[in-house]
C-alpha cells in the first residue's frame, strides 16, 4: 500500500496502522516541495512506487493548507502530473488495483474525477463536489454512517445497512450534486454510506448530517467500485479509542481492501 504524505496531510500514520493491521506492508512517502530538484525527485519515486503497489491510499489533512481556493488541490495538481496520470491509469485499468481517499484523500480524488468518473481528467462546472459544510465551520465530531452499497471491494466486509460510529473532522465535506447526478449515482450502487440518524435512516438533519451533504452522502465509488472516497476517518480505530462512545466503530475497510488480494 503506498500513501503518500504531502505538506499538510496529518493522518498518514493512523492509515499505515490500520492497515498494517490488516496484513499489507504500507509504505509511507514525503512529497518534499522546498526546491523543484526536490518536486522532480519526489514525481520519480512517485511514479516508480505507484508502480510497484497494489493499493494507493490518500490520507486525510490538510495538504497545503487547503490554499488556493479549497482543499484538495495539491494533490490533484500531483497526480495530473503527465508521469502519475499513466502510472495511476495503468494501476487501476491493467494492474487490477484499488485506491481509497479520506477526508482530504476525498476530496483529491474527486477534483481528480476518480470518483465517480473512475478515470482521472479535469473538474468541469457542474460536476459532483465536495465544498464548505452548511453550518459554515470546521466540524470534529462523531457520526453515524450507513452502509447504503457494497459494490465496493473496500465494502466487502459490510452488509447493506450496517451501522458505524465514526468520527469526522472537515471544514469542505458538504457533497453536492444535482438531483440526477445523485439519481445515477444510486442506480449504480456509487453511493457507497450516508450520514444516518439513530435509527438507521439517512439524514439531513444537522444534527446527523454534520456538512450538509445531499442526500446524506459520506461516501462514493468509482463505476467499477476500485475508488471508494469517504469524508469519516475509518482508520481512527483502535480498542482504546471513544470506549464511552456507544455503536460499532470498524468499517472492516482496511481488512476487504488487504483481503481483496488474498
């Protein structure tokens, strides 16, 4: 599993342990951007591991202080790069591999159009995004979340339904579409889990739905299902972590991305 670190990612270490624990040896690499000798050499080593993974995993933060105009867009402008763009394109049509974007990984892969497009290109007005939450701040709390299809490989160890307690922490995780973008989304099994009440049902209401996402959308899939991005940080988990906080907090996603190989 390669993950890579860019100035501002912050959750690189949670997304090595959690899948560590799942069984897959996860290589961490620093995108260094002080000088452009440093730039060109990170895109090399880059490309070389992009090549000799199985799974890409973006991590949440804040890469590059989420300036100009929103988050996300570091990475974009990384992976567009001419050497990324094949390497990723080869990874995900030839190579039968996976990636998996949460909350700032999220948002890049959909400035990137891997999700829901399953194909990296560029953001045309009009198309799904991820912009600033409705109640007009960051937001850090827990959630709960619906499993709402399991088309995913990242999903495989879910059921239709399933219930998780997870936390989140974003201030651009409001997931906006139009009615027939969602419409096609859903005939494609691409919404992948909702925000959802106590009772299991999605939400709008704030109080469930912590950005304001349409349709109560957390997370997406590619066509194919090889890209899941998700706003909840799923690789928070541990046995000591929100023990006071009632519900089942592990999605098993790194566990049926690691055994999707096995």
């Amino acid at each position: 599993v390669l993950i890579p670190v860019f100035p501002g990612t912050n959750c690189e270490v949670d997304s090595a342990r959690a899948f560590e624990r799942a069984g897959a040896a996860a290589d961490l690499h620093i995108i260094r951007n002080l000088t452009p000798a440093a730039i060109a050499e990170s895109i090399e080593t880059l490309e070389r591991l992009i090549r000799n993974a199985q799974i890409i995993m973006l991590p949440g933060g804040f890469s590059g202080g989420d300036e100009p105009d929103g988050s996300g867009k570091f990475i974009a402008t990384t992976f567009r790069n001419p050497r990324i763009w094949e390497a990723v394109t080869e990874l995900l049509e030839r190579r039968d591999g996976l990636m998996l974007g949460i909350c700032n990984g999220f948002q890049a892969l959909i400035k990137l159009g891997l999700v829901p497009f399953g194909k990296i290109g560029y953001q045309k007005p009009g198309d799904p995004t991820l912009t600033f939450n409705t109640l007009g701040r960051h937001v850090s709390r827990m959630v709960v979340t619906r499993v709402t299809s399991v088309k995913s490989p990242w999903l495989r160890g879910c059921t239709p339904g399933e219930l998780h307690t997870i936390p989140v922490s974003h201030g651009e995780g409001r997931f906006v579409a139009s009615e027939a973008q969602i419409r096609a989304l859903a005939e494609n099994g691409q919404i992948a889990t909702q925000y959802a009440d106590l009772s299991g049902d999605p939400s709008a209401d704030i109080a469930y739905n912590p950005n304001g996402s349409a349709c109560a959308v957390e997370g997406i899939t590619s066509p194919d299902g090889r890209v899941l991005g998700k706003m909840g940080h799923s690789e928070r988990v541990s046995a000591d972590c929100c023990k006071n906080v009632p519900g089942n907090k592990d999605q098993k996603i790194f566990e049926s991305g690691v055994g999707y190989y096995r």
